[in-house]
C-alpha cells in the first residue's frame, strides 16, 4: 500500500498534530492570562474550542509518534472515518470561533463613545487569539482532507 | 463508470444548488432589506459572501439541468477539481460570515446601556440572515464532499 504524506501514522501528520497543538494553546493562553474572556459569549465558545482541540491532537500526535518508531498498526478503514469527521468537526467549529472573536473584538474596538469597551492592550490580545484558532483552523483542515483523499484506497 | 448522488449532473445535485441559492438570496434580503447594514463590517462581509454564492450556485445549477435534460457531458477530473475547490472556499467563507454576524448580533444585543445598538426588530433580522448562511454553508459543503468523493473514481 502506498504511502500518503500526511495520513495517520506518518511524520507529516505529526508534523500537523504538532502545529494544531502550538497554535490552539497559544490561543488558549492569548484569550485565558490575565484577562476577563468570560464577559463575552464567543470568548468563551473560542476557549471551549481550543480546549477540546488540545486533548484530541494531543492524544492523535502520540499515536503517530506510536507508528512511527515502535510498530505499524493495522490500517482500518473505520479508524480513518473517526479521525476524518473529528477533525472536520473541529475545524469547522475553529473557523466559526476565531471568526465570531475576530469580529466581536472589531465591534467592540469600533463601539464605545466616550472610551473603547476593551483597552487597546486588551483587545489585541483578543485579535492574536483569533489570529491562532484561525491558523489551527488551517491545519484541522489539513488532516482532515490528507485522511480523507488516502480512504478510498483502504475500502 | 457508476453514478453518486450529488456530483455534478445529478438531480441531488441540482437540489442542493437550489437550496444553496434560496437560503443565500433570503439571507441577502433579511441582510438588506430596509436596514442599514454597512455600518458594521461583519454585516458587509455577509453580504458580500452571499452575493458570491448566489451566481454560483446558479451556473452550476443551471449545468446540473442542461445534463439532466439535454446532453451528459464528458466527465473531466479539472472541472470536478475546480467546482470542489470552489465549493471549499465559499462554504469556508459562508460559515465564517455566518459565525461573525450572528456573534456580533449577539454583542449588539448585550451592550448599550440606555437603549441597545440595534432595535430587537432589527437584530432578529440580522439574527435570521445569520441563520441562512449557515444553512447554506451546509449545502455547500455537502455538494463539495460528494463531488470530493466522486473525484478519485475519475483520476
């Protein structure tokens, strides 16, 4: 069976793992140190969000670092279909996020007549916590599709 | 070479460019309609995202009629690419207005003190558009993935 940079238990798709777990922590502590997020509905929707990507790359990266040095697993096609529809959820539901905070943090900077609802210090903390769910975003979506070209092969 | 429903030239695929084009055009109206949506810029990326779908949507649907009904045309995998390709990035697109509108909606409702930024009148039309466009960014991501996994059958 050929191989497919970027499928389950190959060091492209670590690579990926690694990336979605840099970008969704650094959003999480963007959002999280020292600042009140939970004023805010899509604050929070971007902290629930990134805090379940963590969990999932995090547990998705160790087992491709598993297949690559200790023993190849089997290859089941029903593997492939939960990791391809978790990751398009999750990317999906990272779009949304970082869209709703990068848009809310936007009015809120636009708002506010006599002084800004957020300080500016504030706000671009919002913006580079957007910024990162959106990278993350990017590299769900990347495994997602790199599983999903690689499936038809396996059924 | 055996058909899926909702690849292109298909009835199933004709009735989801119908859905697509209905649900982008009534979040245009909700949208546009007697409101003063430029003043905020998620409104206008709303806008203007749907008003990409809606001829879109429409010239495929139109090619989903004219194989149905006059002449099959030959299956070639760069016209599969680009539709798929397209779809992708308006479905993106379309979930992030979606997600920001209803976001900043929510935002509107929340904040002002005296009275809030936009009449509860207004703002559950912003609220519907909002409900659109995310329904048709449902339609738009399931014609691009059956067309997605139809590809590999012509390649």
């Amino acid at each position: 069976m050929e191989e497919v940079p970027g499928t389950l238990g190959t060091s492209a798709s670590f690579a990926l793992r690694m990336g979605q777990i840099i970008f969704a922590s650094s959003s999480l502590l963007f959002m999280c140190m020292h600042i009140q997020f939970y004023s805010y509905t899509s604050f929070c929707y971007l902290v629930t969000v990134v805090s379940l990507i963590i969990p999932w790359s995090l547990i998705l990266g160790t087992a491709d670092l598993y297949s690559m040095f200790v023993e190849r697993p089997s290859r089941q096609p029903g593997i492939f279909v939960v990791i391809i529809i978790g990751d398009m959820f999750l990317s999906f539901l990272s779009l949304a996020a970082a869209a709703s905070t990068a848009s809310v943090t936007d009015v809120l900077l636009m708002l506010g007549t006599e002084q800004p609802f957020c300080p500016p210090r504030v706000c671009s903390r919002y913006q580079l916590s957007a910024a990162m769910a959106f990278l993350s975003w990017f590299f769900l979506l990347a495994s997602s599709l790199f599983n999903l070209w690689f499936l038809p092969t396996l059924l």
